[in-house]
C-alpha cells in the first residue's frame, strides 16, 4: 500500500502522465517471486537493447550468460558516456534506466 502511495506521488509531480509511468512500472514490477534484478535487466536489454545489436553490431547482442560480462560496458555507454541507446527510434523510460542501475548495483559495479 506505501509503494502504491509513493508511486503515484512521485508519478504525479515529476511526471507530465502519471498514467503511462505506472503502466510503465507494473510492466515490469515482479508479482511473481524468484523474478530478480537481474531477470528485469534482461528484458530491458532484451526489449530495446538488442532490438539494434541484432543488426548493428551482432558481436554484442546481450544474452542471460553474457550480461554481467559485459555490465561494465553497459553502465559505461549508458550511464556515463550516455550514448546509447542510440538515435531517436528506441528510447530508455525512467523506469527502464533505473531497473539497469539497480541490477547494476547488485554487481558492485559502481
């Protein structure tokens, strides 16, 4: 219920549509247990990262076994350099970006 409050105070004063960002983060909330950080990442990179390294650079399309390898690279390119995702077509949400950071953080990365 206090996550419930909390989100819709947040999406409500820092968001122009709090609609979309609470459809947002029930898209990707884990209701179901055994559902991790990690899990969550995934289907970013999986939904819009990979969408492009299929064709643009198929060296480094983002698996389960390879996305902690190459988490230094992610965070560097998307959090640091910000860089990707790139051009107009694919966009990062906040709650797409902070699903990242947080898998990141469990990997002691920052």
């Amino acid at each position: 219920m206090k996550t419930i409050i909390l989100l819709t105070l947040i999406s409500s004063t820092l968001f122009v549509n709090p609609s979309s960002y609470l459809m947002e983060v029930k898209k990707y909330s884990s209701v179901e247990f055994g559902v991790t950080k990690s899990d969550k990442a995934y289907q970013v990179l999986t939904n819009k990262c990979n969408v492009c390294h299929k064709t643009q650079n198929p060296r480094k399309v983002f698996t389960r076994e390879n996305m902690n390898a190459l988490a230094p690279k992610i965070y560097k390119q998307v959090f640091v350099r910000k860089r990707m995702p790139r051009g107009n077509k694919i966009k990062l949400t906040n709650v797409e970006y902070a699903i990242l950071e947080n898998w990141l953080l469990t990997l002691n990365l920052k």
